[in-house]
C-alpha cells in the first residue's frame, strides 16, 4: 500500500509547503477576515487551534492512499531507474504499453520520444526517465491540492459554523473580555444544527430573572483573595533593587558603530594621523559610525518609590472552580427545574468570565457529571439542560460525590454549590464530619441555594452561606411587581 505521505517523500515533494498555503488561504477568506475584525479575540483563538488543524492535514495525508494506477506507474519508473541503458531498450516496448493503460498523461510524450529515436542512447535514456519523474511530480501535486483543497473547504465549514456559534453565544455567555475566545475551545465538539438554541433559550429565561443572575455574581464574588489601598492613605518610601546596564561593562562582547572615544579600534585611531583621512575620521565620529568594542556587563540600582502605608478596604477577587450539585428529583420539576438550569448557565457565565471551572452534577438516585469549560463545555453544557428532573433526593449521595472530588489535587480550592429545595432526609454523621473537616482544615466553602422556603433548617446548617431564590407563587409575583 503506497501512501501520499510515501509519495511526496519519494520524489521530494514538499508537502509543508503546500500545507501553509491551504493556511494562508483559509485566513485570508474574506467572510473570516470581516469577522476576526470585530471579534479580535476569537482570531487570536483561531490562531491558537492552527497547530491542531496542521496536525489534521499531515495525519489525512499520511492515511491516504495513491490511486492504483499511479501506483502502478511509480512502481515501474523505480523499476526503470534500476535498468541500464541496453536493458531499458528492450524494456521499452512494455514500459509504453503499461503507460497506455494506467492512463499516464506522460504516454503520449514517452511514445513520441520512442519514435523520433530508434535506440535510446544514455543520455535520452536519462532524459527519458527526468520526463517521466516530472510528469509523476506533477500528477503528485495535483492528488496533494485536490485532497488539501477538500480538507481546506471542510476546515471553512467548520469554521463558519463555530464561529455562528460563537457569535449566537456570545451575548448569552460571555460579557467579560477576558473570556473572549473560550467559546472557540469549547466548540470543538460534534453538535448537530440547532442544538444552541436550547442555551440561546436559558438565556433569555436568564435575563426574565435577574435576580438569578446577580445571585450568580455575588457567589462567585463571595471570598476576598486581597486588600487595596484606601484613596486617602498616606504614602510612605518603598525600596527596591532594579538591574539595569553596568556603567562600567565587564568583557567584550563583539563590535559596534558608535563615537565612543575610549574604545576605538586601533585601525580606527590611526586614519586620525593620516591627513588625508582626518575629515573622513571626524565626519564618523559626528555620525557615530567608527568601529568600537562592545562591552557587555550589569549591576543593580536602589530604586526609590511612594506606595500607601495602610490597607484598609478589600477587593473581592473570584477564586477556585465551583462544583455544582442540582437536585433532579420530582419536587424540582417545572419552574424550579428552570430556574436551577438558568442558575448554572449563570454561574457558567461567571466561570468563563473569571477563568474559572464549573463542573456540575446531577443527583437524584445516582449522580451525573458535566463539566461546562472544559473543551467540549457548549456540547456537555446542551446535555445537561436537555435533563429531565424527576425522581426522589438523595442529599448524602450528593455530598459523598463533592468530597471525593474535592480530594484531587486541581479542586483544592474549589467552592460547592448545592441547588435544592432542601426537602429532604437528614445528612449522615460520617457526611457532616467529612464537610466539616473539608471547611475548617482546607478552607473550602459550602453553599446552598435554597429554591424553597420550606427547606429544612437542619440540613442546611452545614452551609456556609445560604443564597435564597423562593421560587413559590408569592416571591414570584413580588419580584415581578419590583421590576
């Protein structure tokens, strides 16, 4: 089996070449370059991925395989290569006829060449077989661009629909420029057309709640990483070792053009005795372009500088991952469900917007797991908002599941979100001293987000902060009636 990879080794075709300029040619699309000029950011992401996309189209062409006709061509020109000049004569007449029937568009040249020469001398033997090569140089470019130009219409199509995605997502996800660019990673996945529409939905549910989603922010604002200095506070002298150019340099390091006097060369020096050269010599030194050493060399510096000596007021900073558990179970059906739904695309939004992870799991019988930045985010995200909620709460599962993730070393920091109604069975012993050591020995925090006002208060004493969304008739016509 001859590959093309094999092919383009054989006869020296340069396939990185015709790679990069399938690259080219795809950025250089007007409909992309019209786009990257309003989304900066998801050009910079499109960069990024090119590595991937090289890695495709050498991997396509190392998989494909030569047609067997040109096979069959190539087989017999590395046969001829091998003959000498009398035996090739008397292989010419078979080497003509397999030409003719593999289709070889060097046929017509090889026969014309047979019959304006009765006997083939070595020098239209050599001259015999460079035509042929190039004729086969020629057929292994064409196979290259035809399955490059198909690659590049396919990597176009690809293209255009992450970026609708992207563009349809944009307003729901994403209003932090620093997380401009992550829908591009996490659109890698297989999704059908339309499946989008479904977190365009959620999202426009989202903005009928608002609430939801300020509630989303201020969770995620709940710990403050460091203080910043108060407008009004005095400055105090802050020193600090800056390295910068030695003065006074070290050792040679080459040659340079400057007017440095004290490090001329000496044939520099000597033009000065030379009347005739005298002016030349001045002329230089004015224009900094006599031939002196270049010294190289560092030392440090005390750099003085003001900064506020008291700190008083607090930025709140966004720190580790969330993992978030939903309740599923039937009393969390209708319009709980939606909003339980909306809330983690809110958090997602935050997720993204502060870099963040956000793996959320669904308890009710048994526990399902989706984590909604990671690279295939907007596909793990559509899967969890096409999720039923039905089914009895299990809250110990729930927790037992947080405390095994919480044991990996990359969710040292995390902080748990538990969405319910809260009506439940009490915690076990075993799962509030395990919550409790996770909160006083690794710092982790634990919230609930109470859809309900009839949650119990036992169960959810073992929360750090409690975020209540009442989601009953009553508060729903209450904060409609505010907005």
């Amino acid at each position: 089996m001859l590959t093309l990879d094999t092919l383009n080794m054989m006869l020296a075709v340069s396939e990185e070449g015709l790679i990069e300029e399938v690259m080219i040619t795809l950025l250089a699309t007007p409909q992309l370059a019209a786009f990257f000029e309003k989304f900066p950011r998801i050009k910079k992401a499109v960069t990024d991925d090119l590595p991937r996309w090289r890695d495709s189209l050498r991997r396509r062409l190392r998989e494909t395989e030569v047609p067997p006709e040109l096979t069959e061509e190539v087989t017999c020109y590395q046969e001829s290569q091998r003959l000498s000049t009398p035996q090739f004569n008397t292989q010419l007449p078979q080497i003509l006829t397999l030409l003719d029937k593999v289709h070889s568009p060097y046929a017509s040249q090889a026969r014309t060449l047979s019959a304006e020469n009765a006997t083939f001398t070595p020098a239209l033997h050599t001259l015999f077989l460079q035509r042929w090569r190039l004729s086969l140089v020629v057929q292994t470019t064409s196979l290259n661009q035809q399955l490059l130009e198909e690659e590049r219409e396919q990597l176009l199509s690809e293209v255009q629909e992450r970026m609708t995605l992207s563009g349809q997502l944009e307003e729901v996800l994403v209003e932090n420029e620093n997380a401009a660019g992550r829908l591009w990673d996490m659109s890698a996945g297989k999704l059908r057309r339309g499946d989008y529409q479904l977190i365009v939905k959620y999202g426009e549910f989202l903005t009928l709640q608002p609430e939801l989603m300020q509630l989303a922010e201020q969770l995620g604002r709940s710990r403050e990483a460091k203080s910043v200095p108060k407008k009004d506070a005095p400055m105090e002298t802050f020193r600090t070792l800056v390295r910068e150019p030695a003065t006074v340099p070290e050792q040679v390091d080459g040659l340079q053009q400057s007017d440095d006097i004290l490090r001329l060369l000496p044939t520099e020096l000597a033009t000065l005795g030379i009347t005739e050269l005298e002016y030349e010599f001045y002329r230089r030194l004015v224009e900094k372009q006599l031939l002196t050493y270049r010294l190289h060399g560092e030392s440090w510096r005390e750099k003085i500088s003001q900064r506020p000596v008291i700190h008083q007021d607090f930025d709140e900073q966004p720190r580790g991952p969330f993992i978030v558990c939903v309740d599923t179970s039937g009393s969390m059906g209708g319009f709980n469900e939606q909003c339980a739904k909306a809330f983690c695309l809110a958090l997602m939004r935050v997720a993204l917007a502060d870099r963040r992870r956000c793996y959320i799991m669904l308890f009710s019988s048994e526990v399902v797991a989706y984590e909604l930045t990671g690279q295939e985010g907007i596909e793990q995200a559509i899967r969890f908002l096409s999720q039923r909620f039905r089914g009895g709460t299990d809250l110990a599962r729930c927790f037992r599941a947080i405390i095994e993730r919480m044991q990996g070393g990359e969710w040292h920091d995390a902080d748990a979100v538990v969405i319910s109604d809260f009506i439940a069975q009490r915690l076990p012993d075993d799962v509030v001293n395990n919550v409790k050591t996770l909160q006083r020995v690794h710092q982790h925090r634990f919230h609930a987000v109470a859809m309900s006002a009839h949650g119990k208060p036992g169960i959810m004493r073992i929360f750090d902060h409690i975020w209540r969304f009442d989601t009953g008739l009553r508060s729903r016509l209450i904060r409609r009636w505010k907005r």
